[in-house]
C-alpha cells in the first residue's frame, strides 16, 4: 500500500529556494497531515496519504486537458495558475471516519495551542487592522473598540496578579531637574560614597574618584600644572581637604596626656605634650604607632590641635585630624589607651513634615484612566532620604554610635568627621585672599527684652566675650601688613567670628593683590611682635569648639533665595549687602601651615593657611574664595606641593604603613592592568631592561638581602680578620629564601640618628654646589657604623635625590651604588651622562613560545626533567647579566600559565645584586622639578646599604649614587641627602 501511495505521488524536481520556501510553509503544520507539493499533468492534485484518507481513483472517461510544457510540469504551483490551471475540487469517493476524525483533531489541537499561546508581542490591540491601532491603547484601554475592552482589563487584572513587575516611566528631564528631585536623587547617590560639600561644583570642572569612601577631585579637565604651580609659588592655590577625619577628645589633660603617650615616642620628634601645642598656640604633628610597639606598626601621621585652656580648670579639648585609611585603626587604638568602651547610641529626632515630605497641592493631582494617582511621591518610609540636602556623612547610619565615653578615665571621644570643613590656602598671598574675603563680625544692637535664636546675639550681651572679638579682629588686621605668609611663625592659630562672606561678593572675579598702602598703615613693632612671639594664647580661642554652636550656625544659615531677595531691594544695583541683625555670624580657625623647612633653596615655599569652619558653610565661603581669582587644586597637586616642600606624602611614602602597603597593592594591580593591555609587541621587555619589579617596590626582600650581605661580612671578619671588603664582595650570590626569619622591614624616624646620618652624607644644597654647615659629629668609621646597625637593623631612610645632570626621575626608579670606575667619570666633569646597564636576555620568551603552542606532548615531554632541576633564577648575578644556556632559570611548569611577556615571575631573585650596580632602594615619587629647575626625587634606601656605601667612598664623593628609570638602560649621576 505504501509503494503504491508513492507511486501515485509524483515527484517535482524544485529548485533550493522553492524547497526552502515549502518547508518553511510546511513547519508548523500537523505531522499526520501531508500535501502534495505539485500538481499532475492534468492539473489535478495527486490524492493525499498519510492523512486518514484513501486512495481516490477518478474515472476514466473522465475527459482530459491539453498536455502542458516540461517547464509547466516541473514548475511547483501555489494557488489558481494563470493559464486557467488549478487545483481539483472533486470531492473523494471513498473516506475512512477514525483517520479523518484522528487528523482534523491533530490540526484542531495545533490551531488551539498556537492561539492560547501568549507571546511578548500578543496584545488585544494587535488583532486590530493597522489603520485603527493607536500608540495610547497600550495604557488606556478606552481607545480600544468596546468589544476589546473587557479582555484587555483582564489581561491587565491577569499580569497584576500575577506580581508582574511593569516598567516605571523615566521623568522627563525637566521633572528631574526640578530641585526636591534633585535633591533626592543626590542623596541616593551618596548613599556610598561621600560627597564633600563642593562636590557639584569640582564635578563639573575636575576628574572625580572615588577613594577610601569619598569622591575626591582627583585633576582639573584642562591644562593647567603650570598655572598651579604658579599660583602655589607666586599667588594663592585653594583645595577642598574636608575629607580628612577629625576626631575630638575630652576629659583631664593628665589622663589624656598619659592615654596619648602610648601612642608616640619622643624620639620621632615632638608630641602631644609639647609646650607650644599643648597651650593651644600652635598646631603640631606626630606618627602615630599601635600602643606600646614602637618603632614597629605605625599607623601613620596625624596632626593635633589643643583647645586652650580656660583660666582654673583642667578640663580640656583636643582635636586630631588624620586621613581617612587610618580613621578606624587610630580610633580603635584611642579606644583602647583611653579605655573608652561604653557606646552612646545618638536619639534620633524625628524630622518635621514640613522638612521630609513635599506638600500636597490641588496643582499635584492629576486623573488618569479610572483611578486618581498623586504627581509628586509621598515619603511614608522613615527609611528613605529626605527631601532637603543632606550635610556630612550620608552613608552612616542614623543609629551608629558616634560617642564613646569611659567610667574610669572619664574621657570622651567624639567622631567629627565631616562636622567640621577645611579648606587649604597655598601660597605666599594666601592670607591676602583670606583677608579680602573674610570680615570680621561686626556687633549690633541686640533688644534684650526678645528671647535671642541666634548665638551671637546671645555673645553681644556678654563684654568680655565683646572685648575678646576685639582683640582678635585687631590681630586679624595686623596680619594684613605681613606680606608673605611664610613670615608667620609655623602652626599659629586664630580664632575668629566672621560675617557672611556672601555679603561682600564681588560681581566679576578680581585677583586679590596686598595694599601697600594699608601694609604701611599698619603698627610696625606690634607686627614684628606678631611676626617673632605668634598670636597671644587667649586669642586662639574660638566658638568652634562648641558643637552647640556649630548646629546653631549650620541651622539659622540664610538662604541663597532671601540673600537673592536682598540684593534685588538694593537702591544701587550691584553694591555690597551689609550685615544685619537677623543674619548669623559664623566662627573660624585659622590655621597656619609651614612651607618649606628643609635645605636651603626655596625656603618657606609652599606655605599657607588652613580655614576651618562648620558644617554647611561649605559653598558660601567657597565661592567667595574662588571669586579673589585663586587656583582650585585637586589630589595630585598636594602630592606635588609635598614633593616641593621635601616631606613624604601620607600614605604615598609610608611604605611600613598599612595603608601604605595596600596603596601600593592598588598602584601595582593599576599598572599591570595598564601594561596588560597593550599588545606585547608594543610592552616594554622589563626583563631584558634588568627591571625585577617596574610595578611595585619590594622593601622587605631589599632589607632582608642588605641584612644578610652585613651577616656575612661580620662573619668573614670574625674568621679570617682580614680588611674591609670591597664592594665586589659585597654582591651577594645566593638564595635569600633558605635564611632564618627576619623581622618586619621599619621606617628610621629618630631624629636624633637622623642628624648623625645626614651628617654623614654631608647635606648640600642643590645640586651639590655648596656644603652646609654640620656640627661636631663621630667620624664614619666600622665602629660608629656597626653600632649604629645594631640600633637599627631592617629599617628604610627616607632620602631627596637631585640629579647632577639632564634627566627625569620616574616612579619606581632604582637607586644603585657607583663603582670606582663611575666615579672616575664623575671626576670629569658634572655634565657626565654616566654608565649604561648591559642588555639583559629574556629566558622566558621562548617557554611563553612553547606554551602558547599548546602541544601536548612537548608539554608531557618537559615535565619530568623540570621538576627534577631546581629553581635556578637566582643565579643571574649582578657580573653577568647575559648568562650561557646553562644557567637559564627553569622556573616549574605550574607557574608557566602566569607568566606575562616582559615581567619576571615570582619569587623574584635578588633584587640587590641583579644588575651590574649594587641595587639600594627605589623611588616612590619623581619629577622634574620646577622650583629647582631640574630632577628631583624622593625615595627610601637601605640603612645598611647605606652605610657600607658611605664606609667605602671617599670624602668628595660621600652622597654620589647612581639612579636608573625601569624603562631606560641608562645610569644617571644623583646627589643624595637626608634634610632633618
């Protein structure tokens, strides 16, 4: 029977595209049901099998047509033809019921399950023809016929129950920029990561990164490090510094001083019990350690601010700003020394309606569709941002403890961060700027009779707080006759109550220039006073210190609207606005900072003035200040101000800090990601350029080698008591690994052996043209310098490097030792470029090669002679930097997968002795140097490096050593001193 079914059919012979079109059309269709794909020579279909029905015969004196071409016939026809040709409508004689019924109940199924099937696309609406469909029927259901109505609300009530998450709308821009939702938008965005009061107005003109939980101005978006530099050495530069976490201590001055002492040494310099600090004159500095470990784990630098003290009493206030890396751990180690466990949870205070949630207003309804919806979104959650601007910390929850206090020491420690602002000046016209900008307040007439709202009508009552104001507004004018700020005695303090500085706004911006009229005005002796003995002791106080204060200012703030409404009433458009009764005065401390006190060029650059002020204020005095044509500076220009000023830069140049280690974790993982995207054609070969790490510094391993080459000099001289070796001897050539455990590497901060070492290299000037003067110090012989490493063994020295010759630091530079030969060069001339390193060989191109490969049997074959031969690539001595075959370090095959062309694997082999110089430390910042006028780098070497370098050179060349950048093979001359 199936024979004679096919035989029956006939066949076509289709061509590719017509077959594709037919099985595309047949697809979807029933599997019992199968059609003809052509028609015969007569123009009837062949009859159909497979579907239930039966072979139809026709009968045969049935008449037949005209015969049609060979192309007619094999042409496969869809449809009536043209010449008159179509399919046949004869009904079949003979039909089976069971199959035909098993069939059509096939497509009925096929036909249901294809319309009960909901797509994406599937709406009511698209049954409709596409002249009547209509964008607005998707969310009105009125615009569909009525007959569509009732499915479409049900499609609607079906996707609601279902919990169907539908899209919200975006609002238009206009909604967006409407202030409430700008507002809240802000908010939601600071959720994070903390936004610093002028943070809108750095994004738009400075690169932003987000950094130890804040966004930061990283760099301005033009070109301007010039100009900054400029302005920080002839004018004003200003940086927004509110980042920095201020935490306030209180209680007894001798618990706090014996809590404190833990905490520091006397011999890194002065502490918190030094006298001008303590009285509250000056503002000082330390390095702080963990209690009791010095001079191991320090935390890092802190600076510290003592609120003076009130005539018969002991209590007193203290204020330490540190950086926020080490915010927690200094707070963790005050805890601890001032036994402060006890948690005060703040109250929180329930905000007003009026403050959190937007008003409802008849203009806010609108009706849409059947069911009436608000404009604007009520703020039920307790949770949620409010709808007024959020000042400090936005991410800390309301209920984390702020306050810690102790029963038995009753001291109290409060965390300030973001309460109070600081602001930076730098730059000789620093307090110029200050001056025209700030005016001190000015006393009113108070009617006593009223309750006072605001806390300066509250000091007006009070003549002796009146006659302290007077006396520190009439220091604040003779500081205007000083024309430089470095003329200030370092870290003096004044405190002051100043006016709205937007009362005195000027209308274009103005480059604030000093009046040589008023400096000559101004009382001579009682300046030079100013300029010798600092500010008196009770005029640093300051209404700052009161937190009551501090809330009542940031609350009774006038608003930009009333003061806009202000100067409109104005008579003469344009004129200054003055002070009145209602407006709130705002305290200040002004702050001093020292420039440059290290060497003898470029003294007291960089200098200025620190403004610190309360929360809220951020913007108001911002303004003005940008307004006396200053330079705004971002992040990376206080690293060059520190580079110009000589001092290491938190936690860039604390490599025994944690926050120094895990900055440098994040600089590497930063250039290598940097140097991984660049194809390796165009990477530089570190390898071949004899760089072991161009990415990081590796101080332990330096120290850990130093400590070994002194282990086994001291060993020669116990055996063979022979003379001082030189300083071929000195290059080691053995693994550092299979040696005992060393101690954690340290920073030297005693200023005391800093003196005698920088003694010893003989401190200069720049570029080491004029010896300075140096007191009566032990000479540089094996005893003074045994005992000195006993002193201070696996410690770092903090040194500035300045080239004698052209050339340009860069970061991660090696510092070596010169050899006789080098030094020969120098006794030339001082312009002598110097020696070069020798061309390294790449050992592990060609492996990179064999597992870029991937053939498995070279990779079966090596294995079993790789993990008998052991790691040899500590071999690479400092005298042969082109090594014979035989010496090719044959790093294991695990580690194969990780190496990266043009970088060496770890573990690292000796780091000292790797290139043909004797290597001693590295660089960590380089640059040329404008205020010099040539290279200029600051880095850390070796103590015991150091010394056995100085042992072995002569008196003229003490301090000469060698400095060579990762991607140069070139050595060049530098003069190396320790400035203290």
């Amino acid at each position: 029977m199936e024979e004679q079914e096919e035989n029956n059919t006939p066949r076509c012979n289709m061509s590719s595209a017509k077959a594709k079109k037919w099985e595309k059309k047949m697809r979807d269709q029933p599997v019992s049901v199968l059609f003809a794909p052509c028609s015969t020579q007569n123009g009837e279909d062949n009859p159909v099998s497979g579907g239930g029905l039966n072979d139809v015969t026709t009968d045969a004196n049935q008449p037949t047509e005209k015969p049609k071409s060979p192309q007619q016939q094999e042409r496969w026809t869809r449809g009536h033809e043209k010449d008159g040709g179509s399919y046949t409508t004869e009904m079949p004689n003979i039909i089976t019921a069971g199959g035909f019924a098993r069939a059509r109940s096939a497509e009925v199924s096929t036909m249901l399950t294809a319309v009960r099937k909901t797509t994406g696309s599937n709406y009511v609406f698209g049954s409709l023809p596409k002249h009547m469909r209509r964008r607005a029927m998707s969310h009105n259901t009125k615009r569909l016929p009525r007959r569509l109505r009732w499915v479409a609300n049900r499609m609607r009530e079906r996707n609601l129950q279902a919990g169907a998450k539908t899209k919200a709308k975006n609002k238009s821009r206009k909604a967006r920029r409407r202030h409430g939702n700008l507002l809240l938008e802000f908010n939601r965005r600071q959720r994070k990561n903390v936004w610093l009061e002028t943070h809108i107005w750095h994004a738009k003109r400075f690169f932003m990164v987000k950094k130890w939980g804040y966004c930061i101005a990283e760099r301005p978006t033009s070109k301007c490090y010039r100009p900054c530099f400029r302005a920080m050495s002839n004018h004003c530069l200003l940086q927004d510094l509110s980042y920095y976490c201020c935490i306030e201590l209180q209680g007894e001055e001798n618990n706090l001083l014996a809590s404190l002492s833990q905490l520091t040494n006397k011999e890194t310099g002065p502490t918190f019990a030094a006298a001008m600090s303590l009285s509250g004159q000056k503002q000082g500095s330390v390095v702080v350690y963990k209690a009791g470990l010095y001079p191991l784990q320090p935390i890092g630098p802190v600076t510290f601010l003592w609120r003076p003290q009130s005539q018969g009493s002991t209590h007193r206030q203290l204020w330490i700003w540190a950086h926020p890396t080490i915010k927690q751990d200094l707070l963790s180690e005050l805890q601890t020394v001032c036994q402060c466990n006890e948690a005060v949870v703040p109250s929180i205070v329930p905000t007003e309606q009026s403050l959190d949630q937007p008003k409802e207003t008849p203009k806010a309804k609108r009706v849409t569709g059947s069911k009436r919806t608000k404009r604007k979104k009520t703020v039920k959650d307790v949770t949620e941002p409010p709808a007024k601007k959020l000042l400090g910390d936005g991410t800390r929850s309301p209920t984390t403890p702020v306050t810690w206090k102790s029963s038995f020491t009753g001291i109290i420690i409060n965390d300030l961060t973001m309460e109070v602002l600081r602001f930076r000046l730098i730059g000789p016209q620093s307090y110029t700027v200050l001056a025209d900008t700030l005016t001190a307040a000015t006393d009113h007439n108070i009617d006593k009779s009223k309750p006072a709202s605001l806390w300066w009508s509250k000091q007006c009552t009070d003549e002796s707080k009146m006659s302290l104001h007077e006396e520190q507004a009439d220091i604040y004018q003779l500081l205007k006759g000083v024309v430089l700020a470095g003329e200030i005695p370092p870290g003096t303090v004044l405190g002051l109550t100043v006016d709205d500085p937007r009362l005195t706004l000027p209308t274009k911006k103005v480059k604030a220039l000093p009046s040589v009229k008023q400096a000559k005005e101004v009382h001579n002796e009682k300046s030079r006073d100013l300029m010798l003995k600092g500010v008196p002791k009770h005029c640093c106080q300051s209404y700052l210190w009161e937190g009551w204060v501090r809330d009542n200012v940031t609350e009774n703030k006038i608003s930009e609207k009333e003061l806009n409404r202000l100067r409109s009433e104005v008579l003469v458009p344009g004129s200054r606005l003055s002070p009145t009764p209602t407006q709130n005065r705002v305290p200040v401390l002004l702050v001093h900072q020292p420039g440059k006190q290290l060497g003898h060029e470029m003294s007291s650059w960089g200098a200025g003035w620190d403004l610190l002020l309360p929360k809220g204020w951020g913007m108001a005095f911002w303004i003005p200040l940008v307004y006396r044509g200053v330079r705004i500076g971002g992040m990376k220009m206080s690293l060059k101000h520190s580079q110009g000023k000589g001092v290491p830069h938190f936690p860039h140049d604390y490599p025994d800090c944690p926050s120094g280690v895990l900055l440098q974790d994040e600089q590497e993982a930063e250039l290598l990601g940097k140097f991984k995207r660049r194809p390796p054609a165009k990477r530089t070969n570190f390898i071949k350029q004899g760089c072991l790490a161009p990415f990081r510094c590796p101080w332990q391993q330096l120290a850990e080698e130093w400590e070994l080459i002194s282990t086994e000099e001291e060993g020669k001289k116990e055996d063979s008591h022979t003379e001082t070796t030189t300083e071929e001897e000195m290059t080691p050539h053995r693994d550092v690994t299979a040696t005992k455990a060393f101690s954690c590497v340290s920073v030297l901060r005693n200023r005391k052996s800093l003196r005698l070492l920088s003694g010893w290299c003989r401190p200069t000037t720049a570029k080491g043209q004029r010896f300075c003067r140096v007191g009566t110090q032990p000479p540089l012989n094996p005893a003074a310098v045994t005992s000195f490493l006993t002193a201070h063994r696996m410690s770092l020295v903090w040194v500035r490097l300045m080239m004698l010759s052209k050339g340009k630091p860069e970061l991660h530079a090696m510092v070596c030792v010169p050899t006789a030969e080098d030094l020969q060069l120098l006794d030339k001339g001082r312009d002598s470029s110097g020696p070069q390193e020798p061309l390294h060989r790449d050992h592990f191109k060609s492996r990179m090669k064999r597992v870029k490969k991937g053939s498995k049997k070279a990779t079966k074959s090596s294995l079993p002679s790789e993990k008998n031969e052991p790691d040899m690539s500590h071999l690479l001595s400092a005298s042969e930097p082109n090594p014979t075959p035989s010496e090719e370090p044959k790093p294991s095959s695990q580690s194969s997968p990780d190496l990266i062309f043009g970088l060496w694997p770890e573990p690292l082999p000796s780091v000292t002795s790797h290139c043909s110089r004797v290597t001693l430390g590295w660089v960590t910042q380089g640059d040329f140097s404008l205020s010099v006028g040539c290279g200029e780098a600051l880095g850390f070497v070796s103590v015991t490096g150091l010394l056995k370098t100085l042992a072995n050179q002569r008196m003229e060349h003490r301090g000469i050593l060698l400095l060579r950048n990762p991607t140069s093979l070139h050595y060049r001359f530098v003069k190396m001193t320790i400035e203290v």
